[in-house]
C-alpha cells in the first residue's frame, strides 16, 4: 500500500490518499478538491473516508464525490455535521458546504482498496463519531491523538478520547505509524512513552 499526504486549508490540514492496486481512498480532505485529483494520479478513487465531520475535515469531500462518484463514509454519530449541524465552522467563519454522507461507519467496518482492508474502529472523544482507520499498518485517526498530545475535547469527550486512545495502545505494537489529521506522524511507542495523557 501507497500513501501521499496534502497540507491543506487554512488550519492545515492532513489529507491522506492511500492507494494499492490502482484504487484509492481519500481521508480527510479539506481545501482545493482540484489538488486531491491531481495527486490521484492514474488510480480511481473508491471512497472519501472521513475520520469526523468538522469543517476542517470535509471541506472538499462533496466536490469530489460529483468529480467521481466515489461515496462519503463517514461514522454514523458525526452524519449530522455533513448537513452543517455541529461541524464548528462558525468558529473560523467557514463555509463549507453541505452534504448527505452515502454511508455510515460502524465500529469493525471493514473496507477493501486492492488487496489492502481498511479496519474501522469507532474512537470517540474528539467527537462523537470520529473513527481511526487502519490500513497497511498505518493508523489515520483523525485529531483523536497527535504528536505528544491529544485533540480538543470541549466538543466531544475527555473520557472517551482517553479510552480509545488507551485502545489504539493495546492493539497496535509500538512500531505502528500513526498520522494524524494535523502535524507530524508518530508513533504508538513513542506516544506510550512521551505523550502525557497517556498512562
């Protein structure tokens, strides 16, 4: 499995395109939907999967969906925010448009690109419905955890956030990459050891 990473949006946005076997998925993208195609290259794009419904996450999911009839995936707790209910762009006075997501995720979800599966896992705390996707070996789990630190919470929960990251630890061995939806990719070993909401 390939992956490419786009730095888009004003907050920055990680937009992650995962390909094998001339297929792909989209995560996260935000900004000029006209970069993502661009950066597909020769493969077809199969599905805009979405980690949670935040402004800065989907900014440029629906112009893609009509460019190539790829579906939304999105988990079924943050379907609201694609209709503009909760997504937070009143924060940074965006405009984002709205749309009707094509197909809600569930913890377990199981996707195929290739010969690659796409694992689902339902992670709330940043947001009700946010979800880590792992395929290849590499971990997307949106803004649920960064580099040494954690996602905001005040929209979601702390309680949460810190059980789901606690169950990225379990399951994942400390090589595992993990590349987050804003700054640098990581690790689950070094977040074990240096991240301080982790116990």
């Amino acid at each position: 499995m390939d992956y490419k990473v786009l730095f888009c949006g004003q907050y920055g946005t990680n937009t992650y395109l995962i390909s094998d076997s001339s297929e792909a998925f989209v995560i996260d993208p935000d900004g000029d939907g006209t970069r993502v195609l661009s950066a597909l290259g020769e493969n077809r794009l199969i599905g805009i999967l979405l980690t949670h419904g935040h402004f800065d996450h989907r900014g440029a999911a629906d112009y893609l969906r009509r460019m190539t009839k790829a579906p939304i995936y999105i988990g079924e707790a943050d379907a609201q925010m694609c209709r503009g209910n909760g997504d937070l762009a009143f924060l940074a006075d965006a405009h984002v448009a709205s749309f009707e997501p094509d197909i809600l995720l569930r913890d377990n979800d199981k996707l195929k690109m290739g010969s690659v599966i796409v694992n689902v896992l339902h992670t709330p705390g940043h947001s009700p419905g946010s979800m880590t996707f792992e395929a290849g070996g590499y971990l997307f789990p949106g803004d649920l955890i960064f580099e040494e630190s954690i996602g905001r919470t005040d929209f979601g929960s702390m309680s949460d956030a810190l059980a789901s990251i606690a169950r990225l630890m379990q399951l994942y061995d400390d090589d595992t990459l993990i590349l987050p939806g804003h700054g640098a990719p990581t690790t689950i070993g070094h977040e074990r050891s240096c991240n301080p909401y982790i116990r």
